[in-house]
C-alpha cells in the first residue's frame, strides 16, 4: 500500500467514469482512477450525497435561488430614481436618447432627507480641462458686505439646473438607468468647474445698503437682471432687508464679521481626538477660523506636535522663531479693535531665516493678505 501511495503520479492523472446510481437514466461523473480503496469509497459516497448539485440533463436545471432579499423589501432607490427622471423630463431638464458613444453611470445619493440623482463623471472629468479663471477674494467681499443696514440675502432655486449646457456637448452628459438613456440639458452635479462657475454666477447673492430708500431701489436692479436672463430664486433660501446674516461662509452685520456658529458647532461636537489623523481633523476645523484667532499657528504647532510627542514629557521650547503673527487693528481714540488676524507657521527653508529675515518674511505675508485695506 505505501508503495503504490509512493508512486509518482503523472501531470495528467487517469480517469475513470463512476455511474452514481443504477438506474435507467446515465448520471456518470469522472473520479481518479489512482485512488486507495478507501479513498475511493468516500468520495463516492459524497457524491452521491450531494448528487443533486449536478445537472444531467436539462430536466435538472431549476433555476437559481432569488438573492436573499426579505419579502417586505421595496426597492426605494429605484422608485425615487423613476420619479427623479420624471420630474427631470417634465421640467425639459433632461432629454431620452438611443445610440451614444458615451455613457456615464447614475447613482442615486441621499441628502438632506431627499434623494438625489447624481451621475459618475469620473471620466468624463478626465477629458476636461480645469478652469483657470481665479474667484474673487472672499475676505474683500465680506469686509465690503460688512456694516450696512440693510441686507437681503437671495440664492438660485436650484442653481445648477439654471445653467444651460452648450447643444454641442449635451450629448456628453449622457447617463444610463435601468430604463433608458437620457442626456442633460442642463448643468449636472459631479463635472468639474461646475462648483466654481455656480459660485461666481448663481451661488451666494447679497445687496446691502444703508437706507431702506436705497436698499429697494438697488434689490429693483437686481431683479430687473434676474427677470431680463430669467433666473429664479429659491423663496426658501432667501432673506431681505434683515440686518445680519450668513455670506460666504461668514456672519455679517452692520456690527461687522463674526464667526459662522456652524463652524464652531462643528468643533464642540467633535469627540476628543485619539489618534494623528483626528489631531489633523480637528486642526482643519480650528484653521477655518483663522482670521478670528490670535497667534493662531502657535495653537495650532502646539496639536501638531501633540501627535509626534514622545512618551517622556519634555520642556516647550520658544515657537517665537517657528511662527509668525500679525494683527490688523483699528484705533479709535485710546481703543484698539482687531480687524484681522494672521499667523503662519514657517516651514523647511524658512526655519532657517535668520530674526530679521522672519521680520521681514513676517511684513511681506502681511502685506500680500493686507493689500486690500490699504
């Protein structure tokens, strides 16, 4: 027995036909012909155990088992995906098309309580070149915005949508359902630069004044614009002639700026950081309010080095030659009144500069973010 277990089996083994059972229809199978008696007994008595796992003939083929899918289960994308391109074909936003070269995904995301009909553009963006227009400085819209009386407050309804797509490149936004294929007549979420050029024609819209006379004869103007290019308003999203209100991210009153309280929300409800990338979450959050904060890099140089400290507490050493710190101010009589708070920490080449040489690195970064109030 050990010798015939020893032989060397050849790279293609023999075979022989095993019929299964004994009876009128021929349900053979093929096993090693090289096995021990044993052996062999076992793997035939398997086999027919699970005889009804092969399929003789057509006879045997009963079709495979629905997925696992619970009986009261209702397919909820699905139907808000027909009832999204309804409303989309109703409103002439889309248009259904048979034969195309390009096809991108649909998706269907969840936001707000709502779903949303999104398509993947992944390679559509690849083929895309990246605006190079530069919006405009956001810190000099807001301090222009700040300190008048009057303030209304106004957003696109459904900015995106508003945008028409050139006719030469509609067929390019094509996306396939389970249905058919539509293509976009209008701007869809996900292609590059949308975000930018919803922002600088149809995002956030603001008019302030400082009499209530001058207030309607400015929102008149802006109407006239809106009604002349036929661009609507969200009724939802809109605020006028209040005294404060959010812009660009910023709270802004006729007081002046403020921080935007979601921001700060964001903060307090995060949980304490455990780990480095948590450390870096958090300081993400902590450097969007910058302009708010004095020596802001110090506070934050203080977290970074929090994750890369060693176990062995060491003592701090001075950051006066790692950071650099400028304030705005505004004097008025014997008071000061910060306007603006910048801190940088400095990095590779520059932790090389020798005192006067940060001085001055410190007078340039104030002066290029500065430029505008002077």
């Amino acid at each position: 027995m050990d010798e015939e277990r020893s032989k060397k089996p050849k790279l293609v083994e023999h075979t022989e036909t095993l019929q299964l059972f004994y009876d009128d229809e021929q349900r053979n199978i093929k096993i090693s012909s090289i096995l021990l008696p044993e052996e062999n007994d076992t793997l035939v008595q398997f086999l027919k155990a699970y005889s009804d796992v092969f399929a003789w003939s057509a006879a045997d083929m009963l079709g495979i088992d629905l997925l696992n899918v619970l009986p009261e289960a209702k397919l909820v994308k699905k139907k808000n995906m027909r009832q999204e391109v309804t409303k989309l074909l109703s409103t002439g936003f889309i248009r259904e098309v048979e034969y195309l070269d390009w096809v991108s995904n649909m998706v269907m995301v969840k936001k707000n309580g709502k779903w949303r009909m999104c398509i993947d553009s992944t390679n559509l963006n690849k083929a895309c070149s990246k605006d190079s227009f530069p919006l405009p400085s956001i810190d000099r819209l807001v301090d222009a915005s700040a300190g008048h009386k009057f303030m209304s407050f106004m957003d696109a309804f459904l900015g995106y949508n508003q945008i028409l797509f050139d006719q030469d490149d509609q067929e390019k936004i094509t996306f396939i359902t389970n249905e058919r294929l539509f293509y976009y007549r209008v701007m869809p979420f996900g292609l590059k630069n949308i975000g930018h050029g919803l922002e600088i024609f149809v995002g956030d819209m603001l008019v302030k004044s400082a009499t209530m006379e001058e207030h309607m004869r400015n929102l008149s103007e802006v109407f006239v614009v809106l009604r002349t290019y036929n661009m609507k308003l969200n009724p939802e999203k809109c605020a006028f002639s209040v005294r404060a209100g959010r812009f660009l991210s910023f709270m802004i009153s006729e007081m002046g700026i403020e921080v935007n309280p979601k921001k700060i929300h964001s903060i307090l409800e995060m949980p304490p950081p455990q780990t480095i990338i948590d450390i870096r979450h958090l300081t993400g959050k902590i450097v969007a309010l910058n302009r708010f904060i004095s020596r802001m890099a110090d506070k934050c140089l203080y977290l970074q080095d929090g994750g890369q400290m060693p176990s062995i507490l060491q003592s701090p050493d001075d950051l006066f030659f790692e950071t650099i710190a400028v304030v705005l101010v505004k004097t008025e009589g014997v008071r000061q009144f910060p306007i603006y708070y910048i801190s940088k920490v400095l990095q590779n080449d520059e932790l090389r500069y020798s005192k006067i040489e940060k001085f001055i690195f410190a007078l340039i970064v104030a002066t290029r973010k500065l430029r505008p109030y002077f």
